[in-house]
C-alpha cells in the first residue's frame, strides 16, 4: 500500500525542485549582470509566474497529504476489522443471477470474512487494476454466473432428467431407474451499468442457460442449447422504478432454494409461479425508519396455452383477446439483514379469446412471504389461487402430441381455462453457519378434479391432464469458500390423474457450482 499512496508526493517533489533551482539561478544572474528596467520587469513576471506555480503545487500537496490520511484511515480500519471480525450472522437467500428476483443461484455476503476469502479479495483488487470487460459503450459490464455440474440417480420415471416437473407412466416392461450427469443447468449473466437518465440511474440485464432441447446425436443428449431467461432494462429513481423486459413474473418473487433445479426452478409444476414471461411494471416505494412499503402495477404477455413443442408462433387466447395480463402487487419489508421479514399480496386479471370467439377470462390472487420462526430458521413461500392460469407454471401441464394440436386449441384449451386451479409451496431454511445451510420445502399444483372429471366425458384428451401434483425435497449446502459451493438433495415426485395409480418417482443428486 506505501508505494501507491506515495506515489503523488514522488511526482512533486521533482517538480518544486526544479522552480526553486530556476528561480535561484534568475536571481543569482541579475545580481551578478545588472539588466536594464525592461528586463528587470520580464524577470519579476517570471519570478511572479513561478511564485504562483509554487503556491499550486503546495495546494496539490496538501491535498495529496489528506488524500494518503484517508487511505491510510481506510486501510487501518479493514485490518481492525479483519484483527476483530464481528459475530456471525444467517446468510441471506443465494439469489441470481434475480436477480432479481428470483433464482437461488446467488448467494448472500457472509458477516465473518474468511482467510480464503480475504485472499480472493485481495487477488480482485490486483486484477481490478490491469482487467478490464470492455463493451462498445464507456459504461461499466459485469459478468457473472455459475459453472454447475449434477449428477443424479433417478428411481421411477420422470418428464425430463435435468430438470424433472412431474412423475409419468414408466413404458410396459421398462427397467424404471438410471443415472445420469449434466452440466446444462449452468448460468452465464451479463449486468450493464448505463447513464443517468432523466435523473434515473439506469441498468440492464442479460441471463442465460443451456437447459434447451438437448442437441443432436453426435452432440450427445447432455449437451444443451443457449436460451435465453432474462433480458431487463431498468430505471430507478429515489422512490420509483420502471422495469420492461423479460424476466420472471414480480408478483411470484420468491423461490425455492435447489441447485437440482436453478436452471428451471424447483416446484415449477407444483405451486411455484415463475415462467419467464414479457412485462412492463412501475414501482412505488414508501420508506420508513425500520420498513419499506412498495406497490407494483404492470402488465405481461398472457403465454398460457400455448402449444408444447411446436415450433410455429401463433398467437395464444390471450393475445388474440388484444389486452395484455393485468396484475398488482403491494407488499411490507423491514430492514433487518439477519432476520428479514417480507409480506406481499397480489392480484391478476386477463381477458382470453379461443378458437370460435369463445371469451373467458383469466383471474387470481397470489400472497408470498419470508419470514424467521427462531434463530437460524427462516419460513418462505407463496400461495395462489384463481383460474386460467396454466401460462404461469404452478401446474402439471399435459403434453400434446401433434396429431391433437387442433383438438387441443379449440376444445381442450378452453375447457382447462375454466377449471379453478391451486397451488404453492413453503420452505423451511436453517443456517448452521456461513458455510453450511439445510432447506426442507414442499410443493401442490392441481385443479378441481371434480370438475376435471367430469370434463374427461366430453374431451378424451384431459384423461391425460395431471388432477394434482406434489413434490418434496431436502437438501444440503455448503459452501467451502464465497465462490465455490456443493449439494446433495432428495427428491420425491407424487403425480396423480383422474383414473389410474398415481406416478411415484424419487431422484438423488449432488450439485457442484462454481460462481464467477
């Protein structure tokens, strides 16, 4: 640290030495040949420009010397800190790359700085003065994400290995079990630091994964194609924020905590609201001395019934209705980082059009919270409620085959829109310290079976649509150093329909991640 800091008074002194010595050597050279008045006046203009040069530097001095006082202040009470670091407190939600809102892939600032990790700053502060992310703009880039591996032993059979949903019907005579590795649930992200504008400091950002459909034969199944998650431009004022783009819906802004599901959320078929979906939303925050309350108004792409698996972009029933969904939020925070506390209600409303002209509507109520019972022990979730919600995930969703695309547009599609649905989900998290954390949570995601039931009469295609599924897991985390993390998590899967057993399977993995 000395040589940087005493760098300002090395460049100086050179400098003062170099007008005294030509100061001297004026006045020694007029002593000695006395000049005439005119150049008696050109000497003192040049004594009076050097005096004033003189003056200057001393300005620049003194303030280089408050300069070094303070970075030496600075320095002084990082290595108190480090001599005496304060008591460990409960880590906050590892969140990601929503950033939002949404993703357990980040990670809170641990209270006590470890050895590791007090090298891993320093090596950042010595890269930080020769690495560079340049973009085409002057303003700041930032990259971030996560290089993650799974591993996972599956017993029965499920949707999609990498990121399962719901338990199906294993084939007659099929051997039930497997195992597996990915590395297709890994995350890059890109955060822009824009202008100031309009008096809003401004921001984007960029996620990506690789959980799209696998690529071909040669490609091998485990290998996957870049799709995109999130893509947000932000603006934020003092009290108020306008946000546009992709991302995950802001009245669902908690999210389970599973590194077998970050690519896809955990619970996404079970209770959880999270589909990327397109929305514009304003946001009005209301400060207190220990609390903050906010209102959120928007409006989104309505996505739901689309068809699965096709590759033409129809317009789906609700953007033939020309409205988009409309939806508010108003919840309370405190301020207390150790033991946050977070409430939030919301409601939704969408106009749908079907094949035929058919009009429904889509409408629900939704309440999310975070909140700590004891010590080290925090309770999360969410709730809803309504109907013609499918678009939002939450619910089992049937896979439609191409032969009934049109069978499942104008008759199927409808039918679902008008069966109430219910769903959500809770966590249980306990903080053993800054390196260790154990997460139990369950997930529900169904419909009115009786209603589902009797629909089955009339449309053969809803046998296929799941009445209720449920999913429970249980995990371990630990994480060696800030940028370095391991889990091992259980999986069960409970998927019924309307005739038939229900379909049961299990899934054991280990996650390994590495963020940058």
């Amino acid at each position: 640290m000395r040589p940087i800091i005493e760098r300002p008074l090395r460049s100086l002194v050179p400098a003062v030495c170099a007008v005294l010595f030509a100061a001297a050597s004026a006045r020694a050279q007029g002593q000695a040949n006395p000049a005439p008045a005119e150049n008696r006046t050109d000497l003192g203009v040049k004594i009076e420009v050097l005096t004033r040069s003189i003056e200057q530097m001393q300005g620049e001095l003194e303030q280089s010397r408050l300069e070094i006082q303070e970075l030496r202040g600075m320095l002084a009470e990082i290595l108190r800190t480090q001599a005496n670091p304060p008591p460990a407190t409960a880590l906050d939600e590892h969140a990601t790359l929503r950033t939002e809102a949404q993703n357990p892939g980040t990670n809170g600032l641990p209270a006590r700085i470890t050895e590791d990790d007090w090298q891993i700053l320093n090596a950042r502060v010595e890269e930080h003065e020769q690495v560079k992310v340049e973009s085409s703009s002057k303003y700041r880039l930032k990259i971030s994400g996560i290089a993650l591996l799974n591993v996972f032993d599956t017993s029965g059979q499920l949707d999609n290995l990498d990121v399962p949903t719901v338990a199906v019907q294993p084939p007659p005579y099929a051997y039930t079990g497997s195992l597996g590795a990915s590395f297709r649930q890994s995350i890059l992200g890109l955060r822009g630091i824009g202008p100031t504008v309009f008096g809003a400091r401004m921001s984007a950002d960029l996620q990506l994964d690789f959980i799209n459909s696998a690529a071909g034969t040669y490609g091998g199944v485990a290998a996957g194609v870049v799709g995109l998650r999130i893509a947000r431009l932000q603006f934020d004022w003092s009290k108020f924020s306008i946000i546009g783009g992709l991302e995950t819906p802001f009245f669902a802004p908690n999210s389970p905590t599973s590194y077998l599901s970050l690519a896809v959320p955990a619970f996404a078929a079970a209770g959880n609201l999270w589909n990327w979906t397109p929305e514009i939303r304003g946001e009005r925050r209301f400060d207190f001395t220990s609390s903050e309350i906010k209102v959120e108004a928007g409006v989104l792409d309505s996505t739901g019934y689309s068809v699965n698996n096709s590759e033409v972009r129809t317009p789906t029933p609700g953007e033939s209705s020309r409205q988009p969904v409309y939806a508010v939020r108003v919840s309370g925070n405190n301020r207390m980082e150790d033991r946050a506390i977070s409430f939030g209600v919301s409601g939704i409303y969408s106009p749908l059009r079907f094949a035929y002209g058919q009009v429904l509507s889509a409408s629900g109520a939704i309440a999310d919270w975070k909140f700590p019972l004891i010590a080290k022990l925090q309770l999360s979730g969410a709730f809803f409620t309504g109907k013609g919600l499918d678009g939002f995930g939450g619910l089992a969703l049937p896979s439609v085959q191409p032969q009934d695309y049109r069978h499942y547009l104008y008759v199927t599609a409808p039918t679902l829109a008008g069966i109430p649905v219910v769903g959500g989900w809770s966590q249980l998290k306990y903080t053993l310290n800054s390196r260790s954390e154990f997460n139990a949570a369950g997930g529900l995601g169904a419909r009115d079976s009786g209603r589902l039931r009797s629909a089955t009469q009339f449309d053969p295609l809803l046998l296929s649509v799941p009445s209720s599924n449920r999913i429970f897991f249980v995990n371990y985390i630990f994480r060696p150093r800030s940028d370095l993390l391991f889990s091992l998590e259980y999986r069960h899967f409970h998927t019924s329909e309307i005739s038939g057993v229900p379909n049961v399977a299990t899934q054991i993995g280990l996650a390994a991640g590495f963020l940058f």
